[in-house]
C-alpha cells in the first residue's frame, strides 16, 4: 500500500488534535479522570496506527517491533512532576 506524504501529514495533524485534547482533560478534569484517559489512550492507538502505517514500511527490510504499550505514560509524568512542585 502506498501513502502521499499529505496522507502522513493529515496522519500527523490527527496526532497532534488528540494530544491538544488529552492535555487539556487533564487540565480540566484531573490526570486520573476518565475522559483524560480514555483520551490518552485513544492517543496511543493513533500512535501505533501511525508507526505500522508509515514507519514500517519504509522499508521492506525493516523488522516491524510493536510500541510498548504506554497508555496512561502521560498521566504517571504529570503525577511526577506534581510531586516534584
């Protein structure tokens, strides 16, 4: 299958909406509210659609290793830095 550059680009903008919109839940609702992490899990599926869709096929020889899950890695960084304050 093959992707335009407009089509990783309109892949990217998608990206970059949700992340604007799981950061202002947790702005709003708290870091441990659901729609925070729903939203932020949303966000990491967008991911790995993102890394299967245009990062491995780059290139045929490329070995495809799944994302770590890291639902929920933006909430554990902002308790971090709470605590830090």
């Amino acid at each position: 299958m093959c992707f335009s550059v407009n089509d990783q680009n309109n892949f990217l903008a998608k990206i970059q909406e949700k992340r604007k919109e799981m950061y202002l839940f947790g702005e709003m609702y708290g870091l441990n509210a659901e729609k925070t992490i729903i939203c932020s899990q949303e966000l990491d599926s967008l991911l790995n659609e993102y890394y299967q869709t245009f990062q491995a096929t780059k290139s045929s020889k490329s070995i495809i290793i799944p994302r770590k899950n890291v639902a929920n890695s933006f909430v554990r960084q902002q308790r971090l830095l709470q605590f830090a304050k």
